[in-house]
C-alpha cells in the first residue's frame, strides 16, 4: 500500500485566485498574504525542482480519488511523489527526503545526523552566526553558519507544555505521531523572534487505530451517529474529538461493506475514505488487525465495542429509515452513499483523531528572515517548514492538501535564494 504522504504545489492550470480564497477562509484570514501569494506563483516550481533532481528516478502524480468528492472540494494541486526504476526505495514524503539527501551528498554536501541542536549564538553585533548541539556520542559541537543559520526543526506537537499554552485543542487527539519538540521556535524565542499569535493550527488525521475511516455510519462511544462521515479527514477527526471520551469512534457496517466500497469507487473520494490501490477484502482487515471487531448481531457487536447496544440498535435503525428514504434529513450526507446495517455478520472498525503537526512558529519576512516584534530581520537568523510562522492558522486545510510538504520545500528554496544573495 502506498503511504498518503502528498505535496501540494499550484501548477499550471489551477485557478490560483480560488486557491488562495480558500486558503484565507480555512485560516480565517490570520495568515500573511505575501507568503501565501509566494506559495501560490512558486510551489510548482518547486515541485519540479524537486523532480529535476532525481535526475528521472522519480515523478509526480495527481491525487486523483481527492477530487472526488464534492463534499472536500478538494483542489487539483496534491501531487504524490513516486520512484521510477529501483534507485529509490520509497514514496510520498519520504521520497522527498531520499531525493533531496541523495542530491546533496551527490553534490558534495555533507548531512550530520543524529545531531540535536541546542541553542543559538550571536556575535556581539548580535548576528545569529551558529548554534551548539549535541551529537549522537553526547559531545557538543559547534556548528557556524557560513552567512546565516536557518531553523528547520519542524513543528512543536511532541511538547505537551507547549501545545497547552499554544495549541490546547492538540492534546485531545487520541494518538499523537509528531516527534518534534518545538525546538525551533524555543530558540527563534530566545533569539528575539516575533512567534505566530494564539492558536496554532493543529493537522489532525484519522490514522490513529485504522487508515481508512470509510463514508458508511460513525457511532460515538454511545453508539449514537454523530456527524456527515463524507467529509475531510481533519473535520472527521474534529467532530470525533468533540464527542465524550472523543479519542475514536466507531464505523459501523454489514456483511455488504467491501462490495459497496467497491461500488463507491468514482463516488466517494478523499483522504482516508477509500481503499486507494485495490486492496483485498483480507488486506484491509489486516490492517485494521484487532481494531475490526465482527459479531453476528448488532447486540453481540455493542459488546464488543462497548457502547450501549438498544442505542447501537436504534442508530442502525434509523440509518436504514434514511437509506429507505434515499435522504440523510440527520447530517446530510450524499443520498449515493446511504446505505443500510442489516446483513450479518455486523463489523465496527475503529479510529480516531491522530495529531500530526501542529502548525505556528516565527514570525518571518518574504525571504524567511525571522522578524523581531518591531518587525525589523534578526540578522543571520532564517526559519522555514513548520518553524516558519504566517503561512497557517486555525486549522490544517485538508482541502487544499499536501500543503504541509509543499510549503516546507518551497520556502526552503526561496530561503536558500535569499541566503545565496546575501
Ligand atoms: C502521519 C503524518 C502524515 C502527514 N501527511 C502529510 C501529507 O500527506 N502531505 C503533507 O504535505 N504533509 C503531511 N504531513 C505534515 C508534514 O510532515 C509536515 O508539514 C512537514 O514534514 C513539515 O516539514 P518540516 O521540515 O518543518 O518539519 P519535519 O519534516 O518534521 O522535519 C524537522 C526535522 O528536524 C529534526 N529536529 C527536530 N528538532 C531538532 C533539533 N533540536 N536539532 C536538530 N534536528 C531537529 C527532526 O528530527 C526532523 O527530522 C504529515 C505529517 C504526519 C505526522
């Protein structure tokens, strides 16, 4: 199965206009229009740039099943990276990382790691010139910056101090799958940097428990239907974590459920809706492994999950009345993916919100200079990726997916350019 890592850069051929009227409404206008309008004209660019460099061992494919969904609205602009030949081993985001490490030591360059760097230094006209670390032996190493150190230390998901005070809606995903620390933005803050204001935009998934959340009935730990379950990956997490005890939810469906995914191909679309490469009946399973509960009533099935087995009834009940009805009067889902709970044996598959990223970090200017609260470059000091403040804000907008990686790579090269001015 191919991983659902993608990169989103604005191509040729999208209207750009709509794609930056999204963006601002998914983020409530909080974000910095340069550095969107920059994302928009450059990402494509970037991409191919990308591309360029694994010197043809690797392309980019459109998401196609995204765009499926009128419900997402999802924009035609999530590319997903993927080998040629077997010179490279993976695909998505980690591609982007083999193709870029491969190019850099091809080039000459040399990629220290594991190296965790600790804090910052100025000289006395206070330009930042280096950092101190630590290397995977324990001893401390300088590290000089031969015209400015950039901080690229990703986002600050794995600092639960930090998600409290900037991100508190973070900590109530069931799973949390980020690594990063914040320490980026720790030592932007100690270098005098201006950070995003309150609160940081969580990317939440719905890979905690299973991959896929599939389009048929969601049930709380009430058994009770809660929310359209056609909608974007981040609403299906959200609406899961505003329910009690919200860390996962339940997808409830009969004996017909891999035949009516089938049927749904070309229908139903969109991140962790379907099964994207054709996928077996056992395969799927497998990998819900013992998050697939199967019982041959729908009481024996409310055991098994534990919620309430006369409301477990009732909400498969009055699924069926809808799907009879051809009209989802509850959520409003689309009527082409009604359908009914009534052929045994009864399967519930797990899931539930998964924090991936929590977006906020230094306030930067249009070439990624980390800007102080006067709105004056600290010298020497650049942040991109998710250390990079203005770009997101309230949310993660799934919608216009892919936008995690392809805002990484393309501020990363337009802070490259500055630098290479400089
Ligand atoms: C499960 C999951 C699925 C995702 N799917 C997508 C997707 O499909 N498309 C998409 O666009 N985005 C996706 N994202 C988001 C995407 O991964 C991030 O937006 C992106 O990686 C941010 O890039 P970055 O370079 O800022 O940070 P990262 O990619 O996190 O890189 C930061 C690096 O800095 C290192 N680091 C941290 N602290 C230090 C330190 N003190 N010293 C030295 N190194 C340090 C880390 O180890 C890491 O290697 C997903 C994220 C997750 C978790």
């Amino acid at each position: 199965m191919r991983s659902s890592l993608s990169y989103s850069p604005c191509s040729e051929g999208v209207d750009k206009k709509i794609f930056a009227k999204r963006w601002l409404r998914a983020s409530g206008s909080r974000v910095n229009e340069i550095l969107l309008w920059k994302f928009i004209d450059r990402s494509a660019a970037a991409l191919d740039w990308l591309v360029g460099l694994s010197e043809g061992h690797a392309t980019a494919v459109l998401c196609e099943n995204r765009l499926i969904n009128p419900e997402i609205g999802a924009f035609p602009g999530d590319y997903y990276l993927l080998p040629k030949g077997d010179k490279y081993a993976s695909q998505g985001g980690e591609l982007l990382c083999e193709i870029l490490e491969d190019a850099l030591t091809r080039l000459g360059g040399r990629i220290y790691a594991p190296v965790t760097a600790d804090y910052l230094e100025k000289d006395a006209s206070g330009r930042v010139v280096s950092f101190i670390a630590t290397a995977a032996g324990g001893e401390t190493c300088r590290f000089m910056g031969r015209k400015a150190v950039v901080l690229a230390a990703g986002d600050c998901g794995a600092d639960e101090e930090m998600l409290d005070l900037l991100s508190p809606v973070s900590l109530k995903a069931g799973k949390n799958l980020s690594l990063n620390t914040g320490d980026g933005q720790k030592m932007a803050y100690w270098a005098g940097a201006e950070l995003d204001g309150l609160y940081w935009a969580p990317n939440f998934g719905c890979e905690a428990y299973g991959p896929y959340a599939f389009f048929f009935t969601a049930v709380n730990k009430d058994g009770r239907r809660f929310s359209n379950e056609d909608t974007s990956e981040v609403a299906r997490a959200r609406h899961c974590m505003n329910q009690r005890g919200g860390d996962c939810a339940y997808t409830i469906c009969d004996d017909k459920w891999f035949e009516e995914l089938q049927a749904a191909r070309g229908v139903a679309g969109g991140p962790a809706i379907m099964p994207e490469q054709g996928l077996t009946k056992a395969e799927i399973e497998t990998m819900f492994g013992e998050n697939m509960y199967k019982a041959e009533t729908l009481a024996g099935l409310a055991m098994k999950i534990g919620v309430p087995a006369d409301e477990l009834e009732a909400t498969a009940a009055r699924v069926n009345e809808l799907a009879a009805k051809g009209e989802d009067v509850d959520y409003g889902k689309r009527p082409e993916l009604l359908t009914t709970i009534e052929k045994a044996p009864f399967y519930a598959f797990k899931w539930g919100p998964t924090l991936r990223c929590t977006y906020g970090g230094a306030v930067v200017d249009e070439d990624m200079k980390v800007n102080d609260p006067d709105d004056r470059p600290i010298p020497g000091l650049y942040a991109v990726g998710a250390n990079m403040g203005g770009f997101f804000a309230v949310t993660y907008p799934s919608a216009l997916a892919g936008s995690g990686f392809g805002s990484a790579l393309t501020f990363g090269i337009e802070a490259a350019e500055a630098i290479a001015k400089e």
